[in-house]
C-alpha cells in the first residue's frame, strides 16, 4: 500500500511539474510569437523605405541624366569627355533598380550585376565602363571596387557631377 501510495505521488509531483514548465513554455512561445511578429512589421517598414529611398535616387539620376543629355544636344559642340560620360554612365543609371536591389542583398554584387547589365546592352560595354572609371581619380575607382550599395551610390553621384562639369566646360 505504501508503494502505491509512493507512486501515485511520484505521479502527481510529475504531472505538477510538467504542467507549470509547460506554462512557462507557453509563455515564452508567445512572448517570442510576438517578438517575431513585431520584427516582421518592423523589417517591412524597413523594405518600404529602402525601395522608396531607392526609387527616388533613380528618379533624381535620370532626371540629372536626362537634363546633361538635353544640354548636349542643345549645343552644337559638346566635349567629347561629355558623350564618353554618358556613355558609359547610362546603362549605369537606367538600370539603377535593378543594381540597387542587388546590392542590398550584400557585399561584392555590384560588379557582378553591373557586368550583367551591360551586356544587355552592348558585349563591349562593360569594359568600356571599366576602362572609362580606371581613367578618373582614386575617389572614383574606390567607390567602384568598394563593390558595395554605398560605392554604388557615391559612384552616379560623382559620375553624374563630371558629367556635368564636364558640360559646362
């Protein structure tokens, strides 16, 4: 009778013990439910910002594209600096999304991506680009081979602002 009575105890101390770590289980599932929800709201608010922020330096790049490209033909002679700037910068730029979006992704995909839009557009035009930015200064050629979103972003800017000194020159 006292071995029965041992393990039914034994038993009821089990099923006690399970029950409250089963609670605290409970508890800390839902607390990390709601972390996790809660990160996914924040980390979409952060993706919306980032393609808004992405779609208004697209715009602001081709706009600033389009006014040198205006301006050129406006004159009659225009350096041959400038058309060797737009040429090479304007697959740079009409395919500023799509880069963006790669480079967002991590370090050492702008020049993969970078290559692979430029030969959509021309087999050669790539090494044109590659040729054209080993021409410039350190600045510039830092910011091509930091192969990152940030050198991606400095790059037009800079290509963009010779671009336009280059034309009012």
């Amino acid at each position: 009778m006292f071995f029965v009575l041992f393990i039914t105890a034994l038993f009821v101390g089990i099923s006690i013990y399970f029950y409250f770590r089963a609670e605290g289980l409970q508890r800390t599932l839902f607390n990390t439910k709601r972390e996790f929800s809660s990160t996914q709201k924040e980390n979409k608010v952060y993706v919306d910002s980032m393609a808004l922020i992405a779609k208004r330096h697209e715009d602001f790049a081709k706009h600033r594209l389009e006014k040198i490209k205006t301006s050129q033909s406006d004159t009659k002679t225009s350096p041959p600096e400038t058309t060797e700037i737009l040429e090479a910068i304007t697959p740079l730029i009409n395919n500023y999304n799509v880069i963006f979006r790669e480079c967002l992704k991590g370090k050492g995909k702008l020049q993969p991506i970078t290559k692979k839009c430029y030969e959509s557009y021309d087999k050669e035009g790539f090494k044109r680009l590659v040729a054209y930015i080993s021409k410039q200064e350190a600045h510039i050629k830092r910011m091509w081979s930091s192969n990152n979103l940030s050198g991606y972003i400095s790059l037009i800017e800079a290509l963009l602002l010779l671009a336009e000194q280059t034309r009012e020159n």
